[in-house]
C-alpha cells in the first residue's frame, strides 16, 4: 500500500482502480480500502488462501480473465501469509498448466504467474513441467459433471520442460512438491496433475502431494482429498 510522487502524478492522467470492485483507489494500491478489509476478513478455503467468494473470486477473475497480471504478486504474498506452511520443506512449486486455448489468448497462464512469486517468496525452486493437451474445452466452460470425467492423459510430465529447466527427465521427482493453481473448484484438475507427479515420484509410497490455491469452493478442509483419490484410483 505504498505511495510515491511519480505513482501520483500518473493517477492525475489515469486514475487506478481497484482490481475487485472497479472504483477509484489511492496510487500504487490494487484494491481499494473497502475490499481490503472485506477480504481480509473472508476466511481461508479448502487447501487455500481464501474461499472462492466476493473479492477473492473478483480477484481471481481478474488475474484470470482482465489482464490483470501485476496482481500475481500482491496474490501470492497473501497466500504465502496464510497457508505458508504448505510450503515449508518443500523441494519444488509445480503449476497447473491452463488449457492451451487460453494461454495463447491470454499471453500468460495465472498458476506459473502465482507459482514463480509464491516459489520466490518461500525460497522454494519453481519447475514448469506440466503441459495440458488442447482436445478438450478449458475447464471453466464445462459443467461439474464434464470436470469429473477429465480423463488422467490430459495433463502430462513434459520432458522437454524438465530438459530446459536443467533437469534429468528421466530422474525421479522430489516427495515434497507442492502444487499451485489459481482457484480450485471440483479438484479434478490438481487430482490429475497430482497423479501424473506420482507416476515420477516410484519411491514416494502413500506421501501427500500437497496443493496450494489462492481460493477453493470448499470451506476449512485437508488436500488429502487428492491423495484419497489417487489410492481409490490405484485399487481400481
């Protein structure tokens, strides 16, 4: 929440507004007074920072679909503030890939934004490895029902990734990574993501892989839901 000369002079030519709510804000802040407080005040969601509801949800629609990208930092500095314990130990941030469709229309994929600031502020390595085939629609046009049918071969280890990240890939993954995402609704694609980690993690038994999001549809609750998933799909 910072000010300076330079900042104020622009806001005489172009007012900022405030990500969440539209209005008018002092230079150099991304939400107004009003939603500060208000999100502050909202509680932390399930495997999140927030519940996905009132000005986390406007921001996370911001981030996602405004163009907003310098909300990256201010994001990822509150997630590290409440749920900075996901992180602790942790060897490397993985992020979600988007669904190739938006990336190119957007010019960016919000998880790396958050992954790369939260991976900076923790100390913790951020490794891009995921890639997403384009054959479905993105998440965010499919009903509840469509999201649980996304089948486990949408979201793969990319060898070429872990190659320009200067990493063997055919070299295990480390137990502790932790994975990052914007905003989780049914969990379906942290749960595929999850599993095509644990496909490169041989000597990792029933470890958690954790996840951390900005916000979640659930409220208070654990990401063991995702390692739940991967032992029923082991049994089947």
């Amino acid at each position: 929440m910072r000010c300076a000369p330079l900042s104020r002079l622009t806001a005489l030519v172009a007012p900022p507004r405030c990500s969440a709510c539209g209005r008018s804000c002092e230079p150099d802040q991304w939400i107004c007074r009003d939603c500060w407080l208000e999100l502050r005040s909202q509680p932390s969601g399930y495997g999140a920072a927030f519940v996905n509801d009132g000005i986390a949800r406007e921001l996370v629609l911001a981030l996602k679909f405004r163009g907003r990208v310098a909300l990256a930092r201010e994001m990822a500095q509150l997630m590290h503030e409440r749920m900075g314990g996901v992180l602790e130990s942790a060897a490397w941030i993985i992020p979600a890939p988007a669904h190739p469709d938006r990336h190119r229309r957007r010019g960016y994929d919000p998880a790396t934004l958050l992954a790369r600031e939260l991976a900076e502020l923790a100390g913790v390595r951020c490794v891009e490895c995921l890639t997403r085939e384009g054959s479905r629609r993105p998440q965010s046009e499919l009903t509840r029902r469509e999201r649980h049918s996304m089948p486990l071969s949408t979201i793969a280890v990319s060898s070429r990734a872990l190659r320009h990240a200067g990493i063997d890939p055919l070299a295990e993954f480390p137990t502790n990574v932790v994975l990052c995402d914007e905003v989780r609704t049914t969990g379906v694609t942290l749960d595929v993501c999850a599993q095509a980690i644990r496909d490169r993690q041989p000597g990792a038994g029933h470890r958690q892989i954790r996840s951390l999001t900005f916000a979640s549809t659930g409220a208070h609750g654990s990401t063991d839901r995702i390692v739940r998933r991967q032992s029923r799909r082991a049994r089947g």
